[in-house]
C-alpha cells in the first residue's frame, strides 16, 4: 500500500452502498463487495467509495477500527494507510484515522485498485553481498525503490532480481507478499538510502528471517552523516512516532514524533564515529557528524525523524530539515546521507551467524573525504564496527 495516492474527486467517485450488502447480523459479504468495487472501477475518473451511514452512536470506536471490521479484505495496516493519505471522509471531511464517530455520520472510504502482481524481470545492475539457495543480500543504490507500487510499476528491486534468477542465478522470491507485488521482502529501505537488504528465496526462509526482524534479534547497523555537532558521544533516542497530524499533501506523507495514542515505541542507539569542522569560502565555518545507529525498533523513517528531533538533520533530507552538501559551490551529495551498513543475522536453515556488511556509495564516500579536509575529531566508541571495514 502506497500512502502517495491520487483519489481523484469524491464529488465524480461511483459511490457503493454498504448497507445494501449487509447480511443478517451486520457482516458485509467480501467477494460481493469485490466485485461491487470492480464494476465501479469502470464508471467514474475518481477511485470508487464505500458509503457508510450510522445508525446509533459509536463513540468508543475510532474510525479505522470501525472500517477494518466492515472491510475485511483490508488490513488494518492498509486501512490506517488509506485514511493517512485522505482517502476517508465523514460528512464529506477529510477524516482521520483516531476519528470518533456517532449517530448520523455518513463516511466513505475510497479502495484502490491492488497493484499488480506481475513482476517484469528487467536487466538492472545489482551488487550481491550474499546468496545461497534460501535468500539475497544486496548492497542497494540509492534512488531505487524495493518493490512495484501503483505509481512505479518497474524499475525496482524486485524487477532487477527477477532478471537475475531468470538469466544470472537460480531460484526466485518466496510468494510471501506476492499478492502486493513484494514477493520476499523481508524488510525495506527508503528510496535514497542504500546498503545492506535481505529477501528470501522461500517461504520457511521468509517467515524464520521475518520473525528475527520482529522479535528484535537483527543486528542494523546505518551509518548518516549529519548537521551539526552530535552530543554526547553515545546516546539512546527513544522517542514514540507517529503520522504527521496534517493530512495537507506534503506532509501526510511524513512521521513525527509524538506522545499520544497515535505514537508507536520507538529506540535508537546513536554513537559519534567522527566530528567535522569545515570552512567554505561561501558559508564560513560548518559542523557536522558521521554517526553510527544501532535500531531496536523498525518505524517508518524511525532515523531520519529522531536524528531531526534532536536537531542534526541528515544531511540532504529535505523532508525532515536536511540540505544536500554543497562545498565551495560544488555539489557534493543531494540525496539523504543514510547507509544500511551492517546486518547481521542468524541463517534461517543452517543456524550459521551471518554478520554481512556494505561499503558506502561513492557520493558518500566523497562527502566524507571532502569533511575529513577539514578539522577532524576521531572517536573511539565502544561496541563499533571500525570504519575501515567499510572502507572509510
């Protein structure tokens, strides 16, 4: 589910009646509502909506509980997705998931269409890390996106692998998530940040490495060369995140952190790895920070949110307060300044410990080149992987 998503206008929206599929006992027939949605997909320019009306109070329920259990063929995940990029109303306002509701409201909730489940293989070049019969790692480029999603339909992770069981190795994805286009993805990367990711080539494989991302038992290492001078040389951020409370376009798409029902329990360990002090002949003296974050919880952009809280924005993370690197009027890095430096790992079938790490691209690489010019404070933290191991 992609939280970027063009609705159309609920005005031109075919609208489905709920209360016309309701059964005996309140429960609406899924495949009947399928197949609802589909006729209307054909009728109107926007995305169709199922209609609701309240006939009693329903003060204690919020709306995303409420339309999960009307709509069973949606997650509750996929759900809070839809409502967090305005696809629900009530009384034709744009609604939020946390919304209470009551007697008299009329909702509706717009159904994308499922992204296809058809993988094109297409000749990408990747740079394998590791790979036997039960699952890939990859060192991923930044700027590439993991899976097909409704806007972007190649070009990804998935297509590059599909041509490289097809024509390079053996073996393909597990089916686990193959319905949404993502067979064996384990985990993901944003867009721009590269480094180490993992898929599974079956499913026993994709569930035992699953489980280990879920009970915390994965050691991430992430390398991000920050704004600013980092204090003190170790830290523990734990800070609960959540959605951005604006739905306006821009921000929607954004997490913050934040200290109320919606905030999820969130942990990273930060450890200064070098100080910069650099002087451009165009801005004057700068600080910044190459840091090592060691993630005990997996939230949506958990790192580039906590690094901003504290005020050291990832350098070029525009979305949180970042500014791409730009030295004696040269641009150096544009893009996020966040590595996937280090995975490690229990192998789900041999029970070998796998501990399997990635070299930085070469713009990161040369932005830290470019820093070290400078004045350059190195730190011996413990519990870290030397530098060198990355080629730093």
């Amino acid at each position: 589910m992609q939280r970027n998503l063009d609705f159309g206008s609920e005005a031109d929206a075919p609208i489905i009646n709920a209360t016309e599929l309701t059964k005996p006992g309140g429960k609406i027939d899924p495949d009947e509502l399928r197949a609802r949605i589909e006729e209307a997909r054909g009728q109107g320019q926007a995305m169709p909506r199922v209609q609701f009306e309240l006939w009693r109070d329903l003060t204690e329920a919020r709306l995303d509980k409420y339309l999960t259990s009307r709509i069973t063929f949606l997650s509750r995940n996929q759900m809070q997705q839809i409502i967090d990029a305005g696809g629900a109303s009530i009384n034709g306002k744009i609604a939020k998931r946390s919304t209470k509701l009551k007697k008299g409201d009329t909702l509706r909730l717009a159904i994308p269409p499922p992204p296809s489940s058809d993988v094109i293989p297409q000749e990408i070049p990747i740079e394998i890390l590791f790979e036997d019969e039960h699952l890939i790692v990859l060192n991923k480029e930044p700027g590439i996106i993991v899976h097909p999603a409704r806007t972007e339909l190649d070009g990804t992770l998935i297509n590059a692998l599909a041509w490289h069981f097809e024509h390079t190795s053996q073996g393909a994805l597990s089916d686990v998530g193959k319905e949404l286009a993502r067979p064996g993805v384990v985990h993901r990367l944003d867009r721009d940040t590269s480094g180490c990711i993992v898929f599974a080539k079956d499913e026993e494989t994709h569930w035992k490495i699953g489980a280990q991302f879920e009970n915390r038992s994965v050691d991430k290492r992430y390398l991000a060369v920050v704004q600013g001078r980092v204090e003190p040389e170790a830290m523990v951020i734990d800070k609960p995140i959540g959605p951005h409370p604006s739905r306006v376009k821009g921000y929607r798409e954004k997490v913050v952190v934040r200290h109320d029902d919606l905030g999820k329990p969130s942990v990273t360990i930060c450890r200064v790895r070098e100080r910069y002090r650099l002087h451009d002949r165009i801005v004057g003296d700068q600080e910044f920070s190459l840091v090592e974050l060691e993630l005990k919880t997996g939230r949506t952009h958990q790192i580039r949110v906590h690094l901003s809280d504290e005020g050291w924005p990832i350098v070029g993370d525009t979305m949180y307060g970042g500014r791409a690197f730009v030295h004696e009027g040269e641009t150096i890095i544009a893009r996020q300044c966040l590595h996937a430096a280090l995975l490690a790992f229990e192998h789900p079938k041999t029970g070998e410990a796998l501990v399997i790490d990635a070299q930085p691209r070469e713009d990161m690489r040369q932005l830290i080149e470019v820093l070290r010019l400078g004045q350059t404070q190195e730190l011996n933290v413990s519990q870290t992987v030397p530098l060198v191991r990355f080629g730093l």
